[in-house]
C-alpha cells in the first residue's frame, strides 16, 4: 500500500521504436516527463499513441528504444516490472470487478494480500488511506452500482493506494459529465503540483490539454510531430502538428431557426421497455422543426439507445404516437422513403452496413430497387449501382481501394463517410443522428459535423444523440438532457451552460 508523502518521479523513453513485421507503428520517439508534472498526448487515431504507452508501460517489448525511470536507464518488460517501479495505468474501460466493494478491489489487487484476509485491519488501514485521498468514493458499496465518475476516482485511487507515482491517464473523462471531469483532473492536476506524483494523459479534447497540462506532445504516422509548454500554444498549433497540412472542414454559418418552422419530428406520450425489460423509458413531448438540429445529451444508458430503436422500427413501443411532417410514422422503408427519413445509428458497420458486402452494394441499399423517377423497379441495374457509388464517393471523399472492396476494411471515419453518403443523397426531411464522430479522428469529425450542419442548412430536421457534450454545443439550436428514461431539461444554445447540463445528466434536478 502507498506510504503517506510519496514523491513523484521523473519518466523518460527515449527512442521508442514499435515494429510489427513489415509495419512500423512507433519510430524514434522520445518524451520526457518530469517529476511532477501533467503531460498530454495528443494524435489522431492510429497516430501511435497507444504504441507508446504500451511501450512504456511493459506491454509491448519495443523492437528499439529506453525507458528512464529517475535519470536511471530501467528494464521495463511487463507490467510487473512497470509498477516495481511505480508506473501505472489507468484504461479507457474500467478494470475493477463490479460485484465486489471498492474496498475488495483494492485489495486483491496488491502483490502481498494474504490468503486469509483480516477485514477489521484492512478497513482501518484503507480509512487511513482514504483520510490523505482527493476523492472520496463509497468503499463498502459494490462497483456495479457506483455513478461512472465514481468508478473513474476508484480507478485512480487504485492506483495511488498501489503506490504508483506515475500514472497514464487514457481518455480519463470520455464517460463523466463536466463537471466530474473537472473535479477528477482538477485533484490531480493538485496531487503534481504538490509533487506527489507525475501524469501522463491521452487525451483528444484540447479544452482538458489547455486547462490541466503544463507540456504536450503531438505523434502523427507514428513519429513525434511536435509539442512544448501548453502555456505557448493554442488550439490551432495543437491540431496543425496533429494534422500536418491536411485541410480540414468548417462548419457553414448557422442561419436563425425561422419562427415558422414547421414541426418535422414528433413524439408524443412514447413508452418503450428498456432493454433489462424491468424499466421503461417515457418521452413525453418532443419536437424536432425543420432546419434545426436538437441535441439530446445523457449519460450512456439512460434511455437514448432505446428511443433511438424506437424511432428506428428497431423496438416496440407500447404507447405513444411518433409523426414526421404530420403524418403518423411506423419506420417502415416504404415511409422512410416517401416521407425522406435517414438514420445514421451509432456503430454503423454494425447497425446501418453489411459488412462483408461491397461498397458499392452498401450505397445501394435506399435505391437499388428504384428507378430513375424513384418509382419501384422489378430489374437491378447493377451499372446504375456502380455509376452513383463511383459519383457517391468521390463527392464525400470515401478512401477505398475500389467499389468491390468489402465494406468492412474501410476505416472508422470511412465508413462513416459512406454511411452518410447514402443517407444525405437527395431530400432529406429528417435526419435521425446517434454518435455520428465516435472513435474518429480530428479530419473525420470536422467532416462529418460540417455535413450535418449542411443538411440543416438545406431544411432537414435533425435530431442528434451524442455523448460529447461538447459536440452537442457546437451543433445543437436546442439541448434536451435524458436521465433515468425521460427528458428532464431543456435549453436553448443560446443559454446553454454545460455545468447546467452536466448537472442534470448526473441525475441532480
């Protein structure tokens, strides 16, 4: 266990280089952190950021490269060894067992538990322990039934009450509200300056990088591309070593919603079981106008999967009326069709493709089996298929090897970009959006929100689920917030305060 007034200590990996085969994921990079001190990492997907870490921390055996640990050159080749020397990790998902107590998973997870435990002792330690921490986080309730902000602080006094005096920080808030992110790194950002201990953060939210870390460093294609002290940079230097020359996609100006807008999207009075069967979620009242994107936020779980089956056909609802353009709407095809309705769901290789087909096929899927007036056709026309995929994605920028090429083995942001090829080909009257940027990198979302606020600029109505609230601000005229299966607030833009939000969407209102 972690002795009161641990120091922090200084890491360095100097020269890393990760070879798989024929690919080189990492090449000869070297970042220093200082006792301390609060560093970010920034890249794109695939930019070698993991590489590194892994690297660092044992995982990976690194075909080049030296770990320095206190100036002193350290063989760090498994995460055993990593954390003789006080290096931790705290993941993107989290490790602790849900059916046991926090206090259990502290202390199974020390190398000298003994076999028959003295629960009085250990209570009396941990509440010692507890006295000099941060956070405080409920030891006695089992992790399956704590808030995800709790879970986070339990992660990362976890690896505090291991003694760890270094720790990587990977994408630490991309499941708490605002103002638990701000809590958690905020006590961090405290325990470095006190110099109790040296971070490490991965982190693509360049609003944490600027308010928490005191240096960056930015890899690009597996290579350092460049970095220094947060305080000499902005976001515009940040994302330019990120991308290199790249261009990158701006949002149009945003034209006031018109006072007469006419309502596209309804609910009314909607009730569907949620997915355990025990609950249900109830969406009251909402309305979607036309040339307005309305954003739902929530924490993951709390009914927005759910309704968003509904609105898609995917789940029964037991009451409830839903109307797109004042017609009562079933998510039928043939209504889709006729009352131009698209859905970008999340995951989309998954929810909106056929992965092992080609994609060329995947584009076809709302008009293979219509003429060139739209009317239904008995004949495939597998020229016309290949003739608008060709045009489809040149015009969304599709990276693919060929219209053959299982649409599987295109990346992320390039299946995003097919999908939503397909669903913003031609009137588009409503657009039903979940997560649309999920996992992509930087180009990818700024892509994908710039076509999103296209469609509303040309009259669509959008509905947009996300649980990047900082995406939610930037796109939405309106925010709703769904807690516990209900909207339980509502905001327009213009008075939009994310603490506000974040509040609700922890469930205090």
């Amino acid at each position: 266990m972690a002795e009161d007034g641990q120091k922090a200590i200084s890491v360095e990996a100097v020269g890393m280089t990760m070879r798989f085969g024929g690919f080189t994921a990492l090449d000869d990079v070297s970042i220093r952190i200082p006792a301390g001190s609060f560093h970010a990492l920034l890249g794109e997907n695939g930019a070698g950021k993991s590489t590194l870490v892994k690297c660092m921390m044992g995982f990976y055996r690194p075909t080049a490269g030296q770990m320095m640990v206190e100036g002193r050159e350290e063989l760090v080749d498994s995460p055993r060894a990593a954390a003789a020397f006080g290096l931790g990790m705290v993941y993107q998902h989290f490790t602790l067992v849900p059916s046991l107590t926090g206090a259990e998973n502290l202390v199974i997870n020390r190398t000298d538990t003994p076999q028959v435990i003295d629960w009085g002792k250990e209570r009396a330690a941990l509440h010692a322990f507890m006295q000099a921490m941060p956070f405080q986080v409920p030891l006695d309730e089992p992790v399956a039934r704590l808030a995800a902000g709790e879970k986070q602080k339990l992660e990362i006094i976890k690896q505090l009450y291991l003694g760890r005096r270094f720790i990587v920080l990977d994408e630490p808030t991309s499941v708490l509200t605002p103002g638990e992110a701000d809590e958690v790194l905020g006590h961090v950002r405290r325990m470095t300056k006190r110099g109790e201990l040296t971070v490490l953060m991965i982190s693509h939210k360049f609003n944490e990088v600027m308010t928490f870390a005191d240096d960056v460093t930015v890899l690009r294609k597996g290579q350092r591309a460049g970095g220094g002290k947060v305080a000499e940079l902005d976001h515009q230097a940040m994302a330019a070593m990120m991308i290199g020359d790249q261009k990158i996609a701006t949002l149009d100006v945003r034209q006031p919603v018109a006072a007469d807008a006419a309502a596209a999207l309804t609910a009314t009075d909607v009730k569907a079981l949620d997915r355990t069967g025990l609950k249900s979620i109830t969406i009251a009242g909402l309305t979607v106008r036309a040339g307005e994107i309305v954003g739902i936020a929530g924490i993951s779980g709390n009914g927005q999967k759910e309704f968003l089956e509904v609105l898609a056909g995917q789940r029964h609802r037991e009451t409830g009326e839903i109307t797109v353009k004042g017609a009562r709407y079933h998510a039928t095809r043939g209504e889709a069709h006729a009352l131009n309705v698209r859905f970008i769901p999340e995951e989309p290789l998954r929810n909106a493709c056929a992965p092992r087909m080609t994609v060329a096929d995947n584009l076809a899927f709302r008009t293979f089996d219509l003429d060139k007036r739209g009317r239904h056709s008995f004949w495939i026309d597998a020229g016309a298929i290949r003739r608008n995929a060709d045009r489809l994605v040149t015009r969304f920028k599709v990276k693919t090897a060929s219209l053959d090429t299982p649409i599987a083995a295109l990346s992320g942001g390039n299946v995003q970009r097919a999908v939503l090829a397909r669903e913003l080909t031609g009137e588009v009257d409503v657009l039903i959006v979940a997560n649309p940027c999920f996992g992509l990198d930087f180009a990818a979302v700024a892509d994908i929100r710039a076509r999103i606020m296209q469609a509303r600029n040309a009259g669509a109505a959008v509905l947009l689920v996300s649980e990047d609230l900082d995406e939610l601000l930037e796109l939405s005229d309106r925010i709703l917030v769904m807690s516990e299966g209900s909207i339980v607030y509502e905001t327009p833009i213009a008075g939009a305060d994310s603490r506000v939000i974040g509040q609700h969407m922890a469930g205090h209102h």
